[in-house]
C-alpha cells in the first residue's frame, strides 16, 4: 500500500495512493499510518482522492487512526469519492471528522477546532 | 450402461462416459429490458483478496448491464460488507473455503443470496447493526460494527437461513431510488 507524503508548515499530507481502503489492507493501512504520522504535527491532512473504495474495516482504520492521533493532533479527510462519502454518510461518521473538498482545499483552510 | 442407453424418462445421468461435451450455459443473456430476471453466479475464494478482485469485475459487469453508477456503488458497499462477514466469520479466515454468489438483475431490483457451508451466525440470527452512540469520546469511538448497519441500511427483506451445513443470506437491494 502506497502513501506520498507532503510536510507544509504545520501541516502533514498525507495521499493515499491505493484505491481501496478495504479489509484485505485495513491492518497495513493502520500501521503505516501510525508510521507515517509520528509525533507531530498537530494537523494531518488524509487525501483520499484516489480512493475509490472504502469498506467498514477501512472505515474502522480511518477512525482508528484519528483515535492514536490523540486528543491534541486532528485528522482531517480531503477528496472523499461518492462511493467513500456514502458510507461515511450512512454510518454519520462524517459529523465525527472535519472533511474537506480537495486536499488544496484543506491546506488552505484555518485548523479551526471541530 | 453404454451411451445412449438412458431409461427412458430419464437423462443420462451426469459424469457417465461417452458425453460428448460439457454444457457451458452462460450466467449472462443481455436483455435488461426483458421481464426475467439477469442471473449472474459468481463462486468466491475465502479471502479479501478474493472478495476485492470479485467486487471489481462484478461491478464493471453491472456497469455494463445498464445499472446506474449511484446503484452500482450501494451494491458494492452491501456485497462488500456481506462477503468479507462469510470470509471472516463463517470461513474465519481459512483461506480455502468457497462460497457463491448469486445475483438476479431485474429493472427494478438486484437480488442477491450469498451462500457459503462455514459456521452458522450466532444465535442463527442477523446480528442487529444498531447505530452508534457518536457523542462520545474520542478513545470511546467504535472503529468496527458498522457492516451489518449498512447492509440494513441499503437492503430490502433481509433473510438468513441455515439449511443442514450451508449459510444462506438474501436481500434485495432497489435501483433508481437517489438516497
């Protein structure tokens, strides 16, 4: 499972370059997140744009991830496809993340408290 | 008994010498339109793997069948759902189990069996799927139970069967509808 991540400023990007989030890599997606976040910094931007797929187990990693991040970090998604979207609709996890249009969009916008 | 020789009534009886060719019926016949219903059968390996790779090409045959894109992703998200619960509860995990697929296309309707001889759900009943309590904190948040929530949420007459070894799981899931 392939990542490329940008350091800007206060900000991680981080763009998943799989397009599936699924079970059969929900457990790697986990742990090169945690690999690929470390310790700083506070924000970190989750370009899904390539992401056609996401099931509940990839669901359960996005979430996870937000949850090792901690309380001082925040997670933030960007370009969710309608498929994503959907299911972070259905499930109403889109009122638990800050989730934004385009990852540009993201890094422009203020890191304003959820 | 030589070829040729079936009792008659009878066919000959499958795997006897001297047939000429397996009979392929193709699981597809292009008429959307028609008022039978598309029956597509699909066997599946008991690995997410297998159920990705099945995902893919399935909804690329739906696609080309004529059904919607926004029908086409509610598909996959149920399938998805229903297939990794065969893979990871009734085969748990062991990777050389099969199970099938069955699809019945109609205008209206997709319906769907999926149907596998690993371990019975328990309590032989669909588990529940409730919604989640979201207003909690962050080390509170559920990271999984959300599967058979969207099967519920995006399927029509639900159904699970246990018949000798075999699972059975059907529903119906409508096109057309905008969510």
């Amino acid at each position: 499972m392939e990542f490329e991540t940008v350091r800007q400023g206060e900000i991680l990007r981080i763009n998943v370059l799989a397009e599936r989030i699924d079970a059969a890599c929900a457990i790697q997606f986990k742990d090169r997140m945690r690999e690929l976040c470390g310790a700083e910094p506070a924000r970190v931007v989750l370009d899904l744009q390539q992401v056609d797929f996401l099931d509940s187990s990839g669901l359960g990693a996005v979430v996870a991830a937000m949850k090792f991040l901690g309380k001082d970090r925040r997670l933030e998604l960007a370009g969710l496809s309608s498929k994503v979207s959907k299911v972070f609709r259905l499930t109403r996890m889109d009122s638990v993340f800050t989730i934004h249009s385009s990852a540009d969009a993201a890094m422009t916008s203020n890191a304003s408290a959820a | 008994m030589s070829p040729g020789e079936a009792p008659p009534g009878k066919a000959a009886a499958p795997g006897d010498g001297g047939t000429s060719e397996g009979v392929l019926r193709p699981d597809t016949h292009a008429d959307l339109h028609g008022e039978v219903g598309h029956a597509l059968t699909r066997v599946v390996g008991s690995t997410s793997e297998d159920v990705r790779e099945t995902l893919r090409r399935l909804s690329a045959d739906l696609g080309r069948l004529g059904v919607l894109e926004t029908d086409r992703e509610a598909v996959e998200v149920v399938l998805a759902e229903c297939m990794n619960n065969v893979v990871e509860h009734a085969y748990c995990e062991s990777p050389d189990g099969e199970f099938e697929l069955k699809l019945c296309l109609t205008r209206e309707s997709l319906f769907c069996r999926v149907e596998d001889r690993g371990r019975p759900m328990p309590g032989l009943a669909i588990p529940a799927g409730d919604t989640h309590d979201l207003s909690v904190e962050l080390d509170d948040l559920p990271e999984g139970g959300f599967g058979w929530f969207l099967i519920r949420e995006l399927t029509r007459d639900l159904n699970y069967c246990r018949e000798e070894d075999r699972n059975s799981l059907s529903f119906n899931i409508r096109l057309g509808q905008a969510d």
